[in-house]
C-alpha cells in the first residue's frame, strides 16, 4: 500500500513536467485537432464549391467579351469541369501541407483557445453558416468584381499595346 501511494505521488508530480505550456509551439497534433474541430474538409470542400460557382459566373462574363456568341452548351459544360475540379482537388494532402505555416503562427494556446471557439455553438454555426455568407458576398460582388477586371484588363492592354508596335520596327520610341 505503501508503495502504491509513492507511485501515485510521483505520478501528480511529474503531470506538469508532460503538461505543453500555452506559450509553447503548436504541435502537429494541436493542428491536427484544431482542423478536426473546425470540420475543415468539409469546410474547405463547401468552400471550393461555393467559389467554383462564382468563377463560372466572372468566367462566362469574361469569355463573352472575346466571344458574345459562347456556345449553348457553356454552362452545362463549364459546371461539369469545375464540379470535377472540386471532387478531385486533394484536400487531404493540402491540409497536410498547410500544417507547418498554423505551427509557425501559433501557439499551444493559441490553438487551445480557437479549439474552444469553434467546439461552442457559437464557433460552430460560424462554421456551418460560413459558406452561405461567402456565396452571398460574392454574388453581391461579382458585378464589381467583373467590371474591376475588365478595366484591370484594358489597362494592361494598353501598357502592352505600344511595345507591340515598337517591337516590330526593330527600336523602341522614347521621350525625349
């Protein structure tokens, strides 16, 4: 009995030499659980869809421009590329990848303490109403968006629009 209660006395001390101080580098493990919490396949895979539909809309807007007769079949066939973009894309390996850069940013405690954000039922409605929201933002945006990048896209035009035709004669024109 003796012994036992030594053991177990040596066992309460020696916790806190295990125990990870909140300051302490995020492990692996830290992250592994962070991402499991935050349902970040499923997060990242609703998110990809929801962008997948907004790029086809900024996509279609774009190639009409080149081409105002884009064929019927567009939409159908465009849906088809990006729902197979989304399906294939390795969400598993790129979280894998992603690992090191949470580590490099945060701490043991931090992650313990976005852990207990996203376990509330507050943390996880933020995560289950997360796509909606950026699908609506971005429908709201995207005539902004569109007409950023077509302007975006005459500019750049036009820088490169005089060096075409300088580059033929052989000099470039300069100031003078």
């Amino acid at each position: 009995m003796k012994r036992l209660l030594y053991v177990l006395v040596l066992l309460i001390l020696a916790v806190p030499v295990f125990a990870q101080n909140a300051d302490d580098p995020a492990t692996k493990d830290d992250v592994i659980l962070y991402l499991r919490t935050m349902h970040s396949h499923d997060l990242m895979k609703r998110t990809m869809e929801v962008q997948a539909q907004s790029m086809q809309q900024l996509l279609k807007v774009q190639l009409q421009k080149d081409n105002p007769n884009l064929s019927a079949g567009y939409d159908a066939r465009m849906a088809k590329l990006l729902s197979d973009l989304v399906k294939n894309m390795p969400v598993d390996e790129l979280t894998e990848v992603m690992i090191p850069s949470y580590q490099k940013h945060f701490t043991h405690g931090d992650i313990e303490a976005m852990n207990a954000f996203y376990s509330s039922p507050v943390g996880q409605k933020v995560l289950e109403e997360l796509p909606a929201v950026m699908q609506e933002g971005m429908q709201a945006a995207m005539p902004m968006l569109s007409k950023y990048l077509s302007d975006w896209q005459e500019k750049v035009k036009a820088e490169f629009a005089p060096a075409k035709q300088t580059s033929g004669s052989g000099s470039p024109t300069s100031d003078k």
